[in-house]
C-alpha cells in the first residue's frame, strides 16, 4: 500500500476533506442547540413578552397546590411566568401566601373573589386582596338556582358590583366581573350580558373575558371586545376542545375540554390581536384539565409563535 506524504496531494486533499466535515458537524450542532434553546426560551417565556406579559389564573394549578404551596410556586416561576391571579390561600393567610409569591418572584396583580364573601363582608375581601398585593379583585360567578340565570338575577349583580366596586376603588383597587357564559342568553335583542354592562358604572365595575367561557355561550370573543372595548380590562386566555358544542348557557363544562392553545376551536390569534388593540391589562392562561400543567408552557409557546 502507497504512503501519503505530509506534501503530497493526496494528503492536501485529505486535509481539506476533514476541514470540510468537521465544518458541518459544527454547522448542524450549532443548529440543533439554536433550535432546543428556542423551544426552551418560547415554552417558558411568559414574562418575556413580546406584546403581551403571559400569566396564569392559578386554579389552574388547584390540584397540586394543596400538596406543596412553595413547590407548586416554583413550577410556576420555572416556566417563566411572573404574573399571576389568585384564587384562594390553601390553608395560608394572604400575608404567608404573599410571602410565597415573593419568594418565588410572582405578583398576583388580580385575584378571584367569591359573592358570598364580597356579601358576607366586602371589607374583609378588600383586606385581603390588598394583604395579596392584588390591583384587581374579579367577582367570578354570581350565584342561582341551576341553568335559570334570570333578567332579576342580572339586574341584582350590576347592582352589587357598583356597590362592591365604589368600595375597592375608595380603597385603590379595581373591581371586574367574570361572564361564564350564562349572562350570554338571549333577552329582548340582545343578552343578559348587555344588561349588566349597562347598568354598571365602568368607573366601580368592568370585566374579564373569558374567551372559552364567552365562546360556549355562543358569543364571539373578538365582536365582544369590539362592542365593549373600554369595558375588558382583563384577559382569560383557554382554548376549546374541537367538537364541544355551543352555546351552551350552564357555565359548565367538562374540564378536559380546556386544550392548549391553538389546538381548539378558538381563533386565538385574532383575540389577542383585538385584545392588544383595546388595551387588555392582564392576560392570565386558565387551564381546568388534568393536563395543565403540561399545557400551559405549551400555550405560552403558542402565543409567541403567533407573535405575541
């Protein structure tokens, strides 16, 4: 067998050869960690926003907060997400469960706050939304009897959340009201829904919209917002699982309907489009299913792919 000289051609072009090769090894590996750093960076993006601050309604969570309040925190804070809306203290005071949120680098800048409290004694509520560190307090059900949300139940909650939110303003806080889908029946050519932004005063009392919940009461999310832009400050953000079907005016779903976004029945880059054009404050991912959190990073994901 011949040997190659160190200043033979052959050895020249053997040399070029690996230069060659070991370029692109080191071409395809630097691409392969730009792709993997991207997905890591998207999924768990939530507070590097792009037009929007990604949070998360932390009942999302609800199954996994009972058994490690701080642990469940940090899953939060591990996907990114830096903004946060309360529902409950799980066996802490508001001071010990702010303490957690602190520790873990959230804020809750809203938080969910039952009717029977804000009945039993709206004072308390306001103490403890403000103890949270809360700027919004959202009322998120108004009681009634089964599926019979009626024209007095409407005119009852406008009138309790004027009364409610002159109280939360006179103490710095801002009072929203959470549709789930029942306010959108049908009443004298328009809805329920119509009635109690009517007979709300936007200076006590506005709203978050749910796009999951308002979509299962047959109304559009993106005409919605258009109809009443200065009126929704806060932002639910859940998808539809494909083949539910709508309206529906209970407020109840099965959990496992609520899908990471972009894989339901939603038009999701239109909502945010007309979310960021009214000026949303808040955008809070709600995930009800067993899956969420797998989901959520996976919605957080979604979002910025479409630019946001």
């Amino acid at each position: 067998m011949q040997s190659i000289t160190t200043n033979s051609p052959e050895a020249h072009l053997s040399n070029q050869l690996h230069q060659r090769t070991n370029c692109i090894i080191s071409i395809a590996l630097a691409a392969t960690f730009l792709a993997t750093a991207f997905t890591l960076t998207a999924a768990r993006a939530g507070g590097d926003s792009k037009k929007i601050n990604v949070g998360v309604q932390l009942y999302s969570l609800r199954e996994q907060f009972p058994k490690d309040v701080p642990g469940t925190m940090a899953v939060i804070n591990g996907m990114g997400i830096n903004d946060v809306e309360g529902a409950g203290f799980y066996n802490l005071s508001p001071e010990q469960f702010r303490k957690e949120l602190d520790a873990h680098h959230l804020r809750a800048s809203g938080g969910h706050f039952q009717w029977e409290d804000w009945a039993k004694d709206a004072d308390a509520v306001i103490k403890n939304a403000k103890a949270l560190g809360c700027e919004y307090v959202t009322v998120p059900w108004v009681p009634h009897t089964g599926n019979e949300f009626t024209i007095e139940k409407a005119h009852e909650a406008a009138k309790m959340f004027n009364e409610w939110g002159k109280k939360a303003a006179a103490a710095g806080l801002k009072l929203c009201y959470h549709p789930h889908g029942y306010e959108f029946r049908p009443y004298e050519g328009g809805t329920l829904f119509d009635v109690i932004a009517k007979e709300t005063d936007p200076k006590f009392a506005n709203f978050e919209i749910d796009i999951f919940w308002a979509f299962d009461g047959g109304a559009d999310p993106v005409k919605l917002m258009e109809k009443y832009p200065d009126r929704f400050v806060l932002m639910h953000l859940k998808d539809m699982k494909k083949g539910v079907k709508t309206p529906n005016y209970t407020g109840h779903e099965d959990t496992e309907s609520d899908v990471a976004l972009g894989t339901g029945q939603l038009d999701i880059a239109a909502i945010v489009k007309e979310g960021v054009k009214i000026g949303i404050k808040h955008y809070y991912i709600e995930d009800e299913s067993k899956s969420s959190e797998k989901q959520i990073p996976q919605s957080i994901q979604y979002i910025r792919s479409i630019g946001y």
